[in-house]
C-alpha cells in the first residue's frame, strides 16, 4: 500500500507541514554533504543528474579489466540468447512450462550454440565457470540445470571415475545425448554424508552391485535432473563385501560412488527396481526438475563403481592407494569442490544483477527535494548510498576474490599439488558461505531500496530472492562449510605451535599471531587521518589482528572446554566463535585479493577508482565490526569516529561513480531483464510493460 504521508508532502502545490519543511531542510543539507571536494578522481560530476564526463570510457576501460579473457566468450552467450526469444524466460509460468524450457536453453546452448561444458572444464575451468555464470544470467534455473549435468555429474565421472568411464561417458554428457544426476542426498541425512544409508554390497557371482535403499530415510532426495530428464545417475553409496567384515560378517568400506541407469536410453521409461517421484513445486528454481529415488536391489556391473579412490577385484579384493576410509572419504569428497567454486562465481553474478537494478533505478527515481528546487534522486540520500554503495562495493571485492578462487581451483587441476589441494577445499568453503549468505541478504536490500516497484515480479527481486536462496544451502549448508574453515584453522594453528609451517592462503597469521600476542600500539590506536585510514597495510593489519585474536582465543577456549565436555561438547559450547573466526578470515582472504587486484590494475585511472570502492569495502567491515575492535583497544573513540566519517564520506564518493561502476559489470539489459534496471528509458520500459 502506499503511503499517504509521503504523498501528499511530496505533492507540487500542498502547504508545507512543519515535518516537511524539516525533511526539506535536510534534503538541502543532504546534496552538500561533506565539507570536502565533491569529484573523486578528478573526474567532473555535473551538477543536478551527477553524471561524470567521459563516464562511458570510464566504464569500458573497468569493464576490461574486470572480464579479461572471459568477456568474449560471455558476449558470446549473452548474444546467443538476444538472437532467439523463444528461449527467453517470461516472468510468469507453470513449473512444467520452466523445466520444459530450462532443458530447451541448456540443449540450445550446447546443440545450437555450439558450447562444449565438459571439454571447457577439463581443458581450461575459468572459462567453464565463465560460461556457467553467463547462463544464470540468463535464468538462475539454466545456470543450475548447467551445474547439475556438468559440475556434478560430469564431474563425478570425470573426477571420481577412470579412463573407462570417461570413455564411455564424456562425450555423451558433454553434448547433452546423457542428462544425469548425482544423488548424494537422502532423507535423512544431507550434510552428515558419512552417515548416508544407501548401500551398495558387491554380489561375486554375478560380478554386480546390488544398489539399495534400506529405509524410507534412505531415499536419495532433491536429485537434480532426477524427476524429468536424468538417464543416468551417480549415487553415493556404502560398499558393502560380503563375508570381509570380522567373523564373516559384511564389511563395510565407507561411501563410494556408483553409475546408476535410471532410465531406459531409447524409450526413457523408469527402469525396473527403481521408483521415482517427484520433489515437487519449489520457492524458487522451479526450471530444475528435482525428484527423490528409491532402489530396490537394482544390479548394475561391477565397473560402475568410480574407482578413482578404491576399486574391486573379480574375486572381490578390496584395494585402494589411501590407507583408510577416512582418508577415502576426504579425497571423494575433495574431488568435488568443483561445485562448490561454481556457486561462490555464480553468486556473485547474481549479486551484480541484482545491485545494478538497485543502482540505476536510485539513480533514475527522484523524491523530495530542497524548497522550490527539482527532486533529488534517491540515491542522493545518505541512507540509500549507506545500503546501497558497501553492497557495490563488496560485489567488486567478491568478484575479483572468486576469480582468484577459479585460478586457484585450475592449478590444482594441474598441478595436484597436495597443498594447493588443501588451500582450494578451505577456500572454496570459506568463499561460498560468506558470498552466498551476503547476496542472499543483499537482494531484499536491493528489493526494499526500489520501493514499491521493487515488488512487481518483472523487476526480479522476487525470482532472484527465491532462486538464489538455496545457494546457502546446498553444495554444503553455510555453517558446516564455516567449520569446516575454522577447523583448518585451527589445524594450522596447531601446526604452528608444534614448529611445522602454514599454508600459503593462511601464511599471514605467522606476522600477525605475533603481533597478536604483544597488546595492541596505543599510539597506532589513536591514528586517525585519511591517508593512514586509508593505507592497505593499516586496513589489512586490522582485518588480521581480528582473525589472529578470534583464532587464539578459540583454541585456549577449545582447549578448556574439552576437560570436561569432551572435543564434540566444547566445539559446539564455542560454535559461534568459531563461525565468527572463519568469517573474519574470508574477509581477510577477500580484502587481500582485492587490493591486490587494485595494485594490478595497468590503466592509473580505473586504478585510482578501484582504491576508492576497496578503501569503502575495507572501511564499512571495519566499521560494522567497531565493537570488537574498540573492545580490545585496536582502535581508539577517536579513531573510530573517523572511520565512521570516512565510511560516510566514501560511500558519497562512489554514489558519484555509482553509474559507471554498475556499468562496467557490463550486463546487457537481456541480462537485467528489470525495466527499472534497464540502461536507458526505465520509466518507458516499464510502463509499456503494464501495456500503456
Ligand atoms: C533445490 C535443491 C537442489 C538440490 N540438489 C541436489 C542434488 O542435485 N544432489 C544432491 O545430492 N543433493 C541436492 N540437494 C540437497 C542439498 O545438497 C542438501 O539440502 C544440503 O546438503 C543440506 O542438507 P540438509 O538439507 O539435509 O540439511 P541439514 O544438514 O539437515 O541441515 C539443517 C540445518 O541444520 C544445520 N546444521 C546441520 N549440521 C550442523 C552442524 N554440524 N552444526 C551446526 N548446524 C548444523 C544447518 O545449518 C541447517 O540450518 C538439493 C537441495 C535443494 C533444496
């Protein structure tokens, strides 16, 4: 509903109320808000729309150095789908109408466009993720559609089997012939994967497995791919050898990997032994088609096992390089942190979208205004730019630390190295629950600083909401991705005592553990000009110092609580600490990268302008955390005050480039799809929506 107040005070003609002549006042005050220059980076802003000159080469020349290799291949998705309009998503249909046209973009684009998924991620992943992000672009469904034949099922032959299954199955996966699922999930149990029930016990006369769901609580569920179009499916099972376990019992090796057909090839009917039923309509992602299966003693042969990590001989050997199940278990599981990078790439594609809808259209929607002076946009407001410019902000900082995660991932795949092997799982974990959760959070932002018109579905806050929202979910929960960083953490730290050396992502800690350990500099405490706010070294120090003193007071409080509560009881008596440790390293890792990146860049202009939005993304962490910050006497009241000011004054400063920065993330408006996120016309786009 609207709001009547603000109608009527805004209305031309009314008397003026006392409240609006103060809100008149402010808005005055608002357009001169800092004492200081107004033009960040010598680039002229024009007074009234705020436009900077030479805007359009300020963002083509970011907007270079942000795509690099990938911006071609990208266009190249993005004009694939401009040129035809019968794949493109409408904002309203039923959910068979999605996933029928979900499978029709996915076909078009490997048939039609001629893309190659799976050659693209064993050849040169970057460019894969690259291919993957532009098609949640294009429908958040299609991106995930995408991630479910290639990222999962295809990487699971690719990954966890051998050359006979990549004989077999490769091309057939990769030209979409095989649609396949990977059915890790069951009913009762999700992130506790060490606990699935599936089994999968070898039968040596046959020379098959026989695939079973013991129990209702066994039944695999949220399958992609599985309800609809999967022939096939990767299911992850207990190997099971009979007469190997003590006294001639069944031996149970832990969970392992198995080819399931699911559907008969020609005349894709359900296959015998198995039952599949739909998982039905969803909040979002309904161009996904996820189903829940049952097994009864299916038999399948004996070279279905993907038997990367252990195998079975005729005669029913057990053999594997890794010496136990544990071991086989981290190397599985490891194998598929390729999922995990795709999420974190995709996510921060959707927050791009969704800030760049909220960005132009504060900067289009004008209300209220100074006494017989035009409105101001509302993004001249200190409270838009206050919600609006960190999120800006950190989409750049996201950006720049997820392709630093995909260039990592890539040389593990080249290198194997073990401890890159290690950085790669942490990372990935770390990225993909700090980024997805922020999006999550953010695209309400977006949608309530759009008003009312936020709320109409064609300007997507809605779907990219709902969509987006099990990013946090799924390719492991959020928080148990969070422990799994601070137990590594932890590790490491433990390592350092006992004299061994960290790893390279965390190598910092080594400096700052020392430092941590001496109380914080009362004369640094008190610093307060811009140049020392400003400087990288004083923002990371701040960043690490937190991480290094979360880090040490956890272990002593682990270290206490586990006398008596024993090491499960005192992890959970410290959990939170713990998530709150793992988060403040992934800011630390993200801060890292991102001025890394700024000192990278060649052209001093889009130089200067990345400095400005890191120094915002540094500064509003540093604020928002205050508390912790002054309750250790890291930073002094008046230092805190400063930062405070500064945060202020450079989300102002970024509202002036806020056109330019949103334009350089180079989203075509198929892409945006919102009218009132539209380049150009908004009002215009909008209005012959609704059919005027
Ligand atoms: C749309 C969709 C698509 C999916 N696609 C697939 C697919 O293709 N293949 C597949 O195998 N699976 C798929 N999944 C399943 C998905 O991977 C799981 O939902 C996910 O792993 C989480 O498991 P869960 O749902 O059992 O949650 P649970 O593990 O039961 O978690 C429930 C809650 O408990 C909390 N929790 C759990 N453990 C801990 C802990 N140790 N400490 C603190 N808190 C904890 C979590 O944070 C969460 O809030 C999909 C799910 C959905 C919804």
């Amino acid at each position: 509903m609207a709001s009547s107040s603000s109608r009527s005070g805004g209305g031309a003609g009314n008397e003026e109320s006392p409240a609006m002549r103060r809100l008149r006042r402010l808005s005055l005050h608002l357009l001169q808000p800092f004492d200081r220059p107004a033009e960040p980076l010598a680039l002229a802003a024009c007074a009234g729309a705020r436009r900077v000159e030479g805007g359009a080469e300020v963002s083509a020349a970011l907007a270079a150095y942000l795509r690099g290799r990938h911006r071609a291949t990208q266009a190249r998705v993005f004009e694939f789908f401009r040129d035809r309009p019968d794949l493109q998503t409408p904002v309203e249909q039923t959910t068979a109408a999605h996933r029928d046209l979900c499978f029709r973009q996915l076909r078009a684009l490997v048939r039609d466009a001629g893309v190659r998924p799976l050659s693209l991620m064993a050849a040169d992943p970057a460019e894969y993720f690259a291919v993957m992000e532009a098609a949640g672009g294009v429908d958040i469904s299609l991106g995930v559609k995408f991630g479910v034949q290639y990222s999962l099922w295809g990487g699971s032959i690719l990954n966890l089997g051998t050359k006979k299954h990549r004989d077999k199955f490769f091309d057939g996966i990769d030209n979409l012939d095989i649609p396949g699922c990977f059915a890790m999930t069951e009913l009762h149990h999700g992130s506790n994967v060490q606990a699935l029930q599936t089994t999968a016990a070898f039968d040596p006369v046959t020379d098959e497995f026989i695939i079973n769901t013991p129990n209702d609580g066994a039944i695999k569920w949220w399958i992609g791919n599985a309800a609809v179009h999967g022939k096939y499916a990767t299911v992850f099972a207990r190997l099971i050898l009979p007469l190997q376990g003590k006294g001639g019992t069944p031996a149970d090796m832990g969970i392992h990997a198995f080819i399931v057909p699911i559907r008969d090839l020609e005349t894709h009917a359900v296959l015998p032994g198995i039952e599949i039923n739909d998982c039905g309509h969803k909040i979002g992602l309904n161009g996904v088609d996820n189903g829940a299966l049952r097994f009864r003693s299916v038999r399948i042969p004996r070279d279905n096992l993907l038997n990367r990590f252990g195998d079975v001989s005729r005669d029913g050997k057990y053999t594997s390089s890794l010496p136990t199940i544990n071991k086989r278990f981290a190397a599985t599981l490891g194998e598929l942190v390729g999922g995990r990078v795709g999420i974190a790439y995709s996510s921060v594609g959707v927050l791009k979208v969704a800030v760049t809808i909220a960005t132009r259209y504060a900067l289009l929607r004008q209300q209220f205004g100074p006494p017989k002076q035009p409105e101001i946009s509302v993004l001249d407001y200190q409270s838009h730019q206050h919600k609006l410019m960190p999120m800006l902000a950190s989409s750049y900082a996201f950006h720049f630390a997820t392709i630093y995660l995909v260039d990592k991932y890539s040389e593990m795949k080249k290198t194997n190295d073990e401890d890159v092997i290690a950085d790669v799982h942490v990372l990935s974990s770390g990225l993909k629950a700090y980024i997805t959760s922020y999006t999550a959070k953010s695209i309400s932002t977006c949608r309530e600083s759009c008003g009312g018109h936020g709320y109409a579905a064609v300007n997507r806050f809605g779907a990219l909401r709902n969509d987006h929202d099990i990013f946090q979910t799924f390719e492991g929960d959020n928080t148990v991705l969070l422990q799994q960083v601070a137990g590594d953490l932890l590790k490491q730290y433990q390592e350092k005592f006992k004299g061994g050396t960290l790893s390279v992502t965390w190598n910092y800690l080594r400096d700052s553990m020392s430092t941590y350990l001496s109380q914080p500099n009362p004369v640094t405490a008190r610093w307060e000009g811009e140049d020392h706010l400003r400087d990288p070294n004083f923002q990371l120090d701040a960043f690490r110092y937190r991480t290094s003193r979360l880090l040490h007071s956890v272990a002593a409080r682990l270290q206490k609580h586990s006398k008596t509560l024993g090491g499960f009881g005192a992890w959970n008596r410290c959990l939170n600490h713990l998530l709150t440790l793992a988060e403040s390293h992934i800011e630390s890792v993200i801060l890292a990268k991102f001025i890394k990146s700024v000192k990278s860049c060649p052209d001093e202009k889009t130089r200067q302008l990345l400095k400005l939005v890191c120094d915002l993304y540094a500064l509003d962490r540093i604020w928002k955390d205050i508390g912790t910050y002054r309750n250790v006497d890291y930073v002094a009241p008046n230092k805190a005050k400063a930062i405070h000011k500064l945060t202020d004054y450079l989300s102002y400063q970024v509202r002036l480039v806020a056109r330019e920065l949103v334009d350089a993330f180079d989203l075509p408006d198929l892409i945006i799809r919102a009218p009132i996120g539209m380049q150009s016309e908004a009002y215009a786009q909008y209005t012959q929506h609704v059919g005027f």
